[in-house]
C-alpha cells in the first residue's frame, strides 16, 4: 500500500510539473537608431522556437537615450525550456542585436 501512495504522489508531481510554466519578461536592446525594431521582433519570435515556447502577442519600445530604443516583450516557456537557451538564440543575431536581459521571471 506505501508503495501505491508513492507512486500516485510521484504521478501527481509528474503531472503538475509538465503543466507548470514560467512568464519570462526580456528586453532587447539594437545596435543603432536606424533599427526596424518591429521588424526585428517579427524575426526574432519568427526565427527562435522551441517546442514548450510561446511568444507575448505583442512588445513594448522603449525610449533609452538619444532616440535610441529597446524591445521590451515576453515568453511563456515550460520546465523543459531554458532562458538561457532563447537568451543566446537572440544574440545570435549578432548584427541586429547589442545585448538580451532577462527582466523578470514568473511561475504560472
């Protein structure tokens, strides 16, 4: 019987994991002012995928300093995913793309 408990709570963990998510907040910031921002984002949730990962709809710009801006946007990822994974994915882009940090991130 202790043995059935077991494994029905280890079923039970098992279950909760695989449904378990985390909202990550990231901002990206470009190289110069001349940047389509929108247009790097569309290729940024277009080109980094990862089965469990799922882009916000939408994103912020945000205004840094001389008209220069940043992208502020979020992703679900499951506990299969990793930040550091998308975070590196982003920096790939290497000529579009100065710098990725990870603002916040939340279970949901």
């Amino acid at each position: 019987m202790l043995n059935r408990l077991k494994k029905e709570a280890e079923e039970r963990t098992t279950k909760k994991e695989a449904k378990q998510r985390t909202l990550v907040g990231i901002e990206i910031k470009p190289w110069d002012v001349e940047q389509d921002l929108m247009a790097l984002w569309r290729k940024i949730t277009s080109s980094v995928k990862q089965e469990g990962l799922k882009w916000g709809e939408n994103c912020n710009l945000v205004d840094v300093a001389f008209g220069i801006q940043k992208i502020q946007t979020t992703f679900t990822m499951g506990v299969a995913n990793s930040s550091d994974d998308v975070q590196e994915a982003i920096e790939a882009f290497e000529d579009e793309v100065q710098s990725v940090e990870i603002l916040s991130m939340n279970v949901l």
